[in-house]
C-alpha cells in the first residue's frame, strides 16, 4: 500500500547534464526541467501530498554564468505570470522561501502576484526555494531573533523565526540525477527525513519516478529515534 508523506522536498538535480547530452544549450534542459516541475506538482496533488519543496534557486546558484542566471530568471517569470491562474483555480498555493533583497525586481514582482493570487487555495502548497541556502536560513532566524529581544529559545522557538514556519518538516526529500548530497538544502527541517536518491535526470523524472520514490518510502519504518 503507498504511503503518502505529508510533505516532499526534491533537489531538482541534471537539467544541464541532461541538455549537454542532446547537444542542446543548458537553458534547454532548464525549459525540459519547468516541464517535469509542473507535472510532478500535479501528480503530487493527486495523490494526497499536502506540501512540496522544491529547491529553484540556490545561494551557491549566483557563481553561474550571467547569461544563465538571466535565463533562468525569466523563464521564472514567464512560466509564473503564465500559470498562476491555472493553479488557483486547481486550488494550489504558491509560496516563496529564500532571500529577496538580491533578486531582480521583476521577479520580485511576478513572486508577490503569485502568492497574493494562490493565498486562499488549500488542496496543496508548492513552496519554491529562490536564493536560498539551509545555512543562510539558519543566520537569517538567528538574527531575527537577536532583533526579537527573546532571552531564551528551545527548539519550537527557534521554528517560528525560520522559513518554513508553520509548515511540517519533509517528510521525503528527494534528490535526481545520481548525486547523493543535499547541497545545503533545507538543513535545520532535515533532521528525520527519509531520503531517496534517483539516478534520472531531473527533465527525465515523471509521474511514474515519482510513484517510484513514493513506493521506497512507503517501505521505510520511521522511528524517531524511538524503539518500535
């Protein structure tokens, strides 16, 4: 029987190896990626997922070319303004975690639109990670909460100061293309997910390596640190 985890993240990991492949330009890896994203986001819906990560844009990201970076940032922009409205009315929520002061305003723009729109909406809320890095999370709550005036935080305090709060740790988190690392990647919400490693490419990663993913999981026993 599947066991459907509360909340996803993925490392959407290959979309240059996969263009490079073809003998096609990186960016047409990018545009295969945005294909996948979509229909991952859908199937997720489908079968029950409540939250999906899914990692967009890192802080390490800034070190590609220009002309990529451009790129990428405007079939952000484009697949957003595009879409939106077809994710409200499928009753999906859009939210952004990440910096925002080193965005271009444009996509600053498009990412406000998108989360005003999609606020209400319930069946599923897709979270995309845009200039984020787990440890640059972790400095930003810290120096909220030295700006908070608190004495002292446990553990639930420190939750409320960071990105995803109020939204459950990744149940799953999920990583394509053959590596095994989790590139700074949701560090502090990762301490009890099950991980899973697929050798697929990200532009190649269907519905059908999803159910994949979702099988293994289902197969794991999660303990907690407890004896079961």
């Amino acid at each position: 029987m599947l066991r459907i985890p509360k909340h996803v993240a993925i490392i959407m990991d290959g979309n240059g190896r996969w263009a490079r492949e073809r003998g096609l330009p990186r960016i047409a890896g990018h545009y295969e990626g945005v294909k996948r994203a979509e229909e991952v986001v859908y199937a997720c819906q489908e079968l029950g997922v409540e939250f999906l990560t899914l990692y967009t844009f890192s802080t390490e990201n800034w070190k590609r070319p220009k002309e990529e970076i451009k790129a990428l940032f405007e079939l952000f922009e484009n697949y957003l303004n595009k879409k939106v409205p077809e994710l409200k009315e499928k009753d999906i929520r859009l939210k952004f975690i990440g910096r925002r002061d080193r965005l271009p305003k444009s996509t600053l723009t498009v990412m406000d639109y998108a989360e005003e729109e999609t606020k209400d909406c319930r069946s599923l809320t897709v979270i995309l990670a845009v200039d984020y890095g787990g440890r640059d999370e972790i400095i930003r709550a810290i120096n909220k909460l030295l700006n908070s005036g608190i004495k002292s935080i446990n553990e639930e305090t420190f939750t409320q100061f960071l990105d995803l709060a109020g939204i459950p740790d990744p149940d799953l988190l999920i990583r394509t293309a053959g590596e095994e690392r989790i590139s700074n990647f949701l560090l502090w919400h990762v301490a009890y997910t099950e991980f899973y490693f697929s050798p697929v490419y990200w532009p190649d990663f269907t519905k059908e390596e999803l159910i994949k993913a979702l099988e293994d999981f289902s197969c794991r026993e999660r303990k907690f640190g407890a004896v079961l």
